[in-house]
C-alpha cells in the first residue's frame, strides 16, 4: 500500500507552500478569523487569572483570615469562568462557521476544474476516486479549519502568555518545567513522518474503497446475472482489510503518541515537586507560589496537549491536501485556445479531416491513421467498419473531447485548435451509443439549460417519434426520470437522446449508432425523419447495420484506424472491396464474403 503513495514523498518538504494554499482559501474570511483569534487571546490572558488569585488566596487571604477577600476573589474567579464560557461559544461558532464556507468554496472549485478536465482524464480516473476528494478529503480540511488554524494560534498565544507569567513567578521554576521541551520537540519529529505516511495510506484506501463500491453498484445486474455475489464480496473484503489496516496503522501511531505526550507531561509537575521540595527554604518558596505555579504548568501543558492532537489532525489534512491540490493542478489536456474565437454564423457545417493522426496514449496503438476526407455543408457521411476501425474516434476528436495527435481538424476552414469549445459544440448535435439521462424531468433533459422554447422540444419529440411516449408519461415534460433514466427503456432513452441533440437545430449532426437500440418500426419512422432533418444539415453517421446507411451521399470504410475505401454504396459494392465483404457478411453469406 505504501508503495503506491512513495511518489507523495516529494510533498513532505513542502508543507509550508501547501499551508500557504490552503490559508489563501481563508483570506475572504479574514475579519472573521480575526475575530476569533482576538478571542481566543482573551481566554488566554483569563486562564492567567486563576493561579493569580491562587497565589493571593493561600498567601494573602488564609493566614490573615480575611473572609471578605476569600469572597471576592471566587467572585472574580467566577466571573473569568463566565467570561471564559461565552467567549469559548463564540470563538467555536466563528470557527466553525469559516471552516463550512472555506469547505464551501473548495468544493465548488474541484467541482469546477473537474468539469473542465478532458475526456482522456476521465478515462483514466475511477469515479469513486474522484468522490472521495470532493467528501472525504474535503471532510478533513473543514476539521482542520474549523477547530485547527485557528485554535493553534490561541495555543500559541496560550503558550506564550504563561510562559511569561512563569518566568515572572520563578524562573527557576520555569526553567525546570521548560526543561521537558527538548523531548516533546523529539517526540514530534520522530512521530511527524510516519502519521504522515499512515494518512496517505487512509486517504489511498478510502478512495479505493469508494471507486469499487461504485463500479459494483453500477454493475449489480452483471455481478447478480453470472453469480458473482460472493467474488465480489470476497474482492471487497479484501479492499475494506486494507482500509481497516490503514486505520489500525494510524491509531497505533496516535496510540503510542499522545501517551508520551502526557508522561512528559507528568514528568515536568514531578521534577517541579523534586525540586521545590529540596529548594524551598533556600530560594523562600511559599505554598501560594507552588501552588500557582503547578496551576499555570497544567495550563502551559494544556495547549501541548491540544497542538498534539492538532496535530494528528494536521498530519491527515496535509495528506488530504495533498490528494486535493494534485487534482486542482491537473492540467486540461484538450486546452481551450489561447485567443479562442466562435464559429461565424450561421454555421454551414463543412468538415475536413486532414492527414489525422490519434492515439488515446504514448504507449497505445494508433487509433486513426493519416486521415483525411471532407464532408460537404448538407452532405450525409456513414461511416462503416469492423469493432475498433476508429469510426467513434472520428467523431470523438470532431467534438474536442480529444485533440489530434497530428494533423487538423477544420469546421467551415477554421482549425478546431482555434475555435472556442463552447461555439462549435453548439454548432453540433450528438447522439452517442452511452445513453445518459440525469435524474431530472424531461424537459431539463432534453433542454440541458439551454435557451428552448417548450415548441422547440415538442418540434423535436415529434420529430423522432417521441410524442406519444411523453404523452403516456405522467407529466409529461416535467416527468422525472429515475438516475440515469431507468425508469425508461433503452430505447425510449434513445429516443430522447435524439431529441436532445436536434433540439436546438444543429448545422452538423453526429450520430454514433443512434438507432442501435430501437425496436424496426421506431428505426424506420427515425430513418424517414432523418431524411427531412438532414436536408441543410451536415450529417456523420457511424453506423454497424449498413442498411441503415444505403442512402447516405457518401460511404467511408474504415479498417484498423486507416480510412481504405469511400463512395457511395453502388459504387462501393462495384469495388468488390471491405465494404462489399461487409455487406456480404451482415447479410449471412459467409461464403461470398470469404471469396470477396
């Protein structure tokens, strides 16, 4: 497990540039932080007022048997109490109200920069990793907020404020208590990096917990279909042993941490005891000044104790800080262009491919090879070919959810790498093979927040046969559908999924086996509305059933990664080439097919 974190070690060294990061998120807050630290000062100058009228009352009071002034110090006494009381309560709202809007504004950050990360991240990111920074991780910061920062700076002031006053009682004493430090400082540095490690290994484990819950609840109909209820819960124990092995790690640590905290502690008052008790008379101690003086040590011990549990606390936000400050730094790999610029309107919709060159990774085989055609304003392009030819990734890199790895991709003779992303995916309507419908009513699903009247939905719906199912749905348009539409069938979300991408009346329209998952009577009344819908319209059609696309303008055949033939489908089948041995193929005459 420490293995796949060893990488993290680089961070160790720069915890404070990461403190700097992450009290820059505290800056809007500044008045109320400042508030709170005043005070929190002000609880530490009242915690100097007990063993004060400690040291009066046993020297001054008792053996004069003054009644009046025993009264009127636990008056005072009581009142610091009180005083000490509402301003804890306030100091703890304060705090904590700044750590939630710090946590706050975090979080709508990540959420941000997630949303304008590329495709090719998240393809590589579990989804359950990238939860756990945006919770989990988030969690732990908003404890380091709302009872870290700014407690540490009371302990501090604490610290330095009964320091002071011990000094000023009796240095000798104060140096005899001050002379524990060096060992709680040792204590400190030899726990520091193995907390750190323990919570690096938390945060890894949780995040792996969390990415395998959610591709195992995404698939439960798989894992129940082929039986695999109990490999799969075999695989998760697994994972949770590790986690619980994480957690077990890091409470050992504090375990063995606070108690040496807390013996040093002890240690300081018994060598004050020792000391006093040889050096009493000498040095002409009195019973007011020890007993003060061992009051204000449990005092000056209380906020070391308080910064060991802090931090704890610290070790694990650091290591949360790390995990969420990796993913704000992530780059957008598709970047949008320095000066980018919208598409002139109205959009004619031509599209030219030149010498294309893709691959989804430095050490993946190439997807697209030296490809290059041109798709006329108004002109319907099929693009056919076996699993894996590279047909989706055509459309794929016209949408910018990848950029080429050489070569140029142009709408209307602009190069894609200088328009910005925003006006050419308005210029495009996309049907993909992922069906997505979110938790919402119909006509958020298919409007997306764009600007639609409700006739333009209607327009749509109706144009791919989907009037009669909105009809049948309660509500109608403002039916809510379940997550991720499965109260739909596939194919009724296949139906919506098309009314989404004509809805707003795109110049080219993509669609990527757009009808695979509807029943022969929907696809036929689809294909005789995409005649109409087509005209003026720039149509890209990946297709595995050719004959859905025998009236296409124009036939592409793609055969690993390279485009091999293209024409239309007569000229195609003259060829006796790929796209005849398909159409051999689809049509059950393997015989032919293999003389082709």
């Amino acid at each position: 497990m420490s293995g796949a974190v060893a990488p993290d070690e680089a961070q160790v060294g720069r915890d404070p540039e990461m403190g700097r990061r992450l009290l820059h998120y505290a800056r809007p807050y500044t008045a109320a932080l400042s508030a709170a630290v005043l005070l929190l000062l002000f609880e530490a100058a009242l915690a100097l007022v007990g063993p004060g009228l400690t040291q009066r009352a046993l020297d001054v009071a008792l053996p004069a048997h003054d009644r009046a002034m025993l009264a009127t110090l636990g008056a005072i006494y009581a009142g610091t109490l009180l005083l000490s009381f509402f301003g804890e309560y306030a100091q703890t709202v304060l705090t904590t109200w700044v750590g939630q809007r710090v946590m706050s504004d975090l979080r709508r950050q990540l959420f941000a920069h997630l949303q304008r990360l590329s495709i090719p991240y998240f393809d590589r990111q579990p989804v359950g990793r990238l939860v756990t920074r945006l919770t989990s991780d988030v969690e732990t910061l908003n404890e380091l907020f709302s009872s870290g920062v700014v407690t540490v700076i009371g302990d501090i002031a604490t610290l330095v404020a009964i320091s002071a006053m011990m000094l000023w009682t009796n240095w000798r004493l104060a140096l005899v208590a001050f002379a524990v430090l060096p060992f709680m400082a040792g204590v400190v540095a030899f726990f520091r990096r193995s907390m750190r490690q323990a919570f690096r290994d938390i945060r890894t484990a949780v995040a792996r917990l969390n990415s395998y819950l959610q591709e195992q609840l995404s698939g439960v109909r798989v894992v129940q279909l082929f039986n695999r209820e109990q490999a799969s819960a075999a695989a998760f124990a697994g994972i949770n042993r590790e986690y619980l092995g994480a957690n077990l790690r890091s409470i050992t640590l504090y375990a063995l941490f606070f108690p040496v905290v807390e013996f040093l502690t002890s240690a300081s008052i018994a060598l004050i005891l020792w000391y006093a008790g040889f050096r009493a008379v000498g040095f002409g101690l009195t019973i007011g000044v020890l007993a003060a003086f061992i009051q204000l040590v449990r005092r000056f011990f209380q906020p070391l104790q308080d910064l060991s549990e802090k931090f704890n606390l610290l070790q694990s936000a650091m290591a949360s800080g790390e995990r969420i400050f990796r993913l704000l730094d992530t780059p957008v790999e598709v970047a949008e262009p320095a000066h980018p610029r919208p598409l002139a309107l109205p959009v004619a919709g031509a599209v030219e491919f030149d010498d294309v060159w893709f691959r989804y990774a430095d050490d993946s085989p190439w997807a697209l090879k030296g490809v290059s055609f041109r798709a006329r304003p108004g002109e319907t392009v099929a693009l056919v070919g076996h699993t894996g030819a590279g047909k989706s990734t055509v459309l794929s890199l016209l949408l910018r959810f990848y950029a080429p790895t050489r070569g140029r991709i142009l709408v209307d003779g602009v190069d894609l790498s200088e328009v910005s992303t925003e006006s050419l995916r308005r210029a495009i309507g996309f049907v993909p093979q992922d069906l997505f419908l979110f938790r919402d009513s119909l006509a958020r699903n298919i409007r997306l927040d764009r600007e639609l009247e409700d006739d333009a939905l209607e327009q749509a719906l109706a144009a791919v046969g989907a009037a009669a199912l909105v009809r049948r749905l309660p509500g109608g348009l403002t039916h809510r559908v379940a997550e991720r539409g499965r109260s739909l069938s596939v194919g009724e979300r296949q139906l919506l999924s098309f009314a989404r991408a004509l809805a707003a009346n795109p110049a080219i329209l993509l669609l990527d086996e757009a009808t695979s998952a509807v029943d022969p009577d929907t696809e036929s009344r689809i294909q005789a509305a995409l005649v109409e819908l087509r005209a003026g319209r720039t149509a890209l059609i990946v297709a595995h059933r050719l004959g859905t696309v025998l009236d296409a303008d124009r036939i592409m055949v793609f055969h690993h990664g390279e485009l091999r033939e293209s024409g239309s489908h007569r000229e195609l089948m003259a060829a006796r080439g790929l796209y005849q041995r398909l159409v051999l193929l689809q049509r059950g005459d393997q015989r032919r097919a293999r003389s082709a």
